[in-house]
C-alpha cells in the first residue's frame, strides 16, 4: 500500500493559482472550491453590495468575493467572503491587485442551499478570531441576518426589527427590507 503525501500550499502559492471559473479559498494549506452560487444569493449578495456601498460611499470599500490573507489555528488562511467591507482608514493605501492584507471589518458570507448553519457559526468564529471586526450570516431559508460580534454572542435580525452597531452607524437596514429587494 502506498501512503501520498500531500503538500499543503502556503499562501503564496494559492494567490498565484492562475484564476478560473471557480473559486476557491485557501483552508488548511489546500485550495477549496466555494459552492457555486444560484439565484437567491446571487440577489442578495447584489442588494447587500449596493446598500452598503450607499451607506459607506467615500469612506470605505465594499467588495463581492475579495480574498482575505488571514492566520487560522496558526496557518495560512486565504477566505472569500460574499461580501467584504473595509474602511478608507483601515485598508493601507499602497493595496494593489491582491488579496486584502489586513483583517476588514465586515466579512459577509450568505448560505446557499444544503448548506449547514453550524458550519457558518465555525467560520464566523475563526473570522472573529483572525481579527475581523463582525461577521454577518445571511440566512435565504430563515429570512435573517445573524450577527456575530468579537466581545459578545450573536445576535439574529428577522423581519422588520434594524439591524443596529455602533460600528455601521447611520446604516439603515433590516432583514425585511434585504430580502424584499432581493426578491426573496
């Protein structure tokens, strides 16, 4: 019997993968295909995308599938969230075509049928962890946004109720209003 071994690719390496039609992120040194998206999450990731750069127009980014060069339990970390935004104060001025080098402050992943909630709980936490200041989980099934902050437990918007954080000031949103634009 012949054991293979596998060589695990260090960040470099991922970020110089030629780009294809599918994409991937960087998960315990190997290239991990993200699920292909379909219609619902397409649309949110589109609504979220124009509200948010309305809200932060002039004082920071808001980008769809922006890699993100991060440390997990030690190792290179490379996640594409749906959406990312980052402050002008936060992202150093000299960033060019690559992957965001610094933790944003909002990563935004959005669950594609079949996938586990419990999954997404697991990657907020590493999010959390890597130093991202907040990461929102955008449920199509349950028709909510579940908010998970560094310095205390997750908080779910349904309905009608704001989505409120200091750090999104003057942002206006609730889930009612995301997935009725959506058409969801």
């Amino acid at each position: 019997m012949m054991t293979q071994t596998i060589t695990k690719l260090t960040l470099q390496e991922f970020l110089a993968l030629p780009e294809g039609d599918v994409t991937c992120e960087l998960i315990n040194g190997e290239a991990v295909p993200k699920m292909s998206p379909k219609r619902f999450h397409a649309s949110l990731q589109a609504e979220l995308l124009a509200i948010l750069r309305a809200w932060c127009a002039g004082d920071g980014f808001v980008y769809p599938e922006w890699a993100i060069a991060l440390q997990r339990n030690g190792e290179d970390w490379c996640p594409v969230p749906d959406l990312t935004y980052i402050s002008a104060n936060r992202l150093p001025p000299d960033v060019g075509n690559e992957a965001c080098p610094v933790p944003p402050e909002l990563a935004i992943e959005i669950m594609s049928e079949g996938q586990a909630f419990k999954q997404f709980i697991e990657k907020a936490a590493d999010y959390l962890n890597a130093g991202v200041d907040r990461v929102w989980i955008v449920d199509p099934v349950s028709r909510s946004i579940t908010v998970f902050f560094g310095d205390r437990p997750p908080q779910t918007y349904t309905g009608s109720t704001p989505l409120t954080d200091w750090m999104f000031a003057n942002l206006e949103l609730t889930a009612l209003q995301v997935f009725q634009q959506a058409g969801i």
